[in-house]
C-alpha cells in the first residue's frame, strides 16, 4: 500500500470512527483498565520525547506531525515554542483548538492536512507521536527524510516495535477483512531504521515505552 493509501485509510479512521474514543482517551474522563494503560503509556511516551529538547524553546520553529487532540502541542507551547500543528483529521484538529488554554492560543498555529506538506516551510524541531505507526519502513524513511530536511535539528517519532505481543495482535488483525478493521499498525525494527537512514542521517533509538496495551519505540533523526 502507497503513502497515499494508507493517508486516507488513517484520515477515514481518524475522522470517521475514533474521533469520540482518542477525544475521551486524551482526556481526564474515565476510561476502561486496557484504556487507561494506553493513556499512562501515552503520558509517558510524551515525557520522554520531550525530554529530548530545551526546556525553553522560546523562538523556535516545531512542527508537531499528525497533532489529534493538542497535548504535544500544548505542552510545545508552553516552553515557549511557535508550534504549527496538523493533522489528518479535522474533527481532532477542532478538539486540540478547543482545548488550547487561551494564553497559549497566539503560539499555535493549526492545520489539517498531510504533515509532508512541503508548504509548511522548515522547523527548527519536529515531533510526530504515533503517527507514523501505520507505515511501512520504507514509507517512514522517506518521510523522516524530507521532515528532517534544511535547517531541523532533530525529528523525534515514534514507531510500533516488532514485540511479540504486538506481533501476536498484527496476525490477528490481518484475519479480519479489511473494510471492518482499524488501519493496522506495522511492526517496526529500530535497526533497520537506524540501517536504512545510514549515509543522509544519523538515527538514534532512544526508548520503549511498555504500558499494558502501549507499546511505543521512540527514535531520533538528524541530517
């Protein structure tokens, strides 16, 4: 499946069918057990990305790559960054605008649409949390490729990694038809996309977040 195809598989799912779960997800409301790990995985996984730049990010450039509900770019914001922030999906767009407390509103800038839009110009950071999961290696090389291209210091994403258990539920997504399933994550290698970014980039593996039901590789591009 092309990028192309898999955008619009993730767009119809986004902004379809799971815009009420990942509204109540990233949210303070109550939530299932299972749901409750993915939504401490989540905060942890965010925490550790984060933990990746300044803590004063007055002045820089941050694109935050496929945003849904806000909370990277809220908490981008409040370290002083000019964020733009997009995503598939406009019904989550429309929640992380309504989310955003009122005193950060003139440093974030929102837009839905495809986050390799060559139109958003460059950054100085770029961020995209889950949002690659859907892809294909070669399909994420090539989009950590033209994010991290110019002036950006570092692209900081996460991927699905190629565990046993995420293994386990990838087969058994497969055996259901397509049209009545979620796009399905693609299990990922660290080192292959370390291996296949040799010669443009120098890639990092820089942790695994295990929470219940999350499980999340955080890498780091820079050219």
């Amino acid at each position: 499946m092309s990028y192309g195809q898999t955008l619009s598989r993730v767009e119809t799912y986004f902004d379809q069918t799971a815009t009420k779960t990942w509204e109540q997800m990233t949210s303070d409301a109550p939530v299932s057990r299972i749901r409750q790990t993915v939504r401490a995985g989540r905060d942890d996984m965010r925490a550790l990305m984060l933990s990746r730049v300044p803590e004063d990010l007055s002045d820089a450039r941050i694109l935050d790559a496929g945003c849904g509900t806000g909370m990277m770019s809220e908490a981008l914001a409040a370290r002083g960054a000019n964020v733009i922030a997009i995503d598939i999906s406009p019904s989550l767009i429309a929640i992380a605008q309504k989310r955003l407390p009122a005193h950060l509103a003139n440093q974030v800038t929102f837009k839905s649409g495809d986050m390799l839009d060559p139109v958003l110009g460059e950054f100085d950071y770029v961020f995209a949390m889950d949002s690659l999961i859907y892809y294909g290696t070669e399909q994420i090389i090539t989009a950590i490729a033209a994010l991290g291209q110019k002036q950006t210091e570092k692209v900081i994403f996460t991927v699905a990694p190629r565990t046993k258990l995420l293994m386990l539920m990838w087969y058994a997504g497969k055996l259901f038809p397509r049209s009545d399933r979620s796009p399905v994550m693609m299990p990922q290698s660290p080192q292959k996309l370390i291996k296949g970014t040799e010669g443009f980039g120098q890639m990092l593996d820089i942790g695994r977040i295990s929470s219940g039901f999350y499980i999340s590789q955080a890498m780091e591009f820079s050219a």
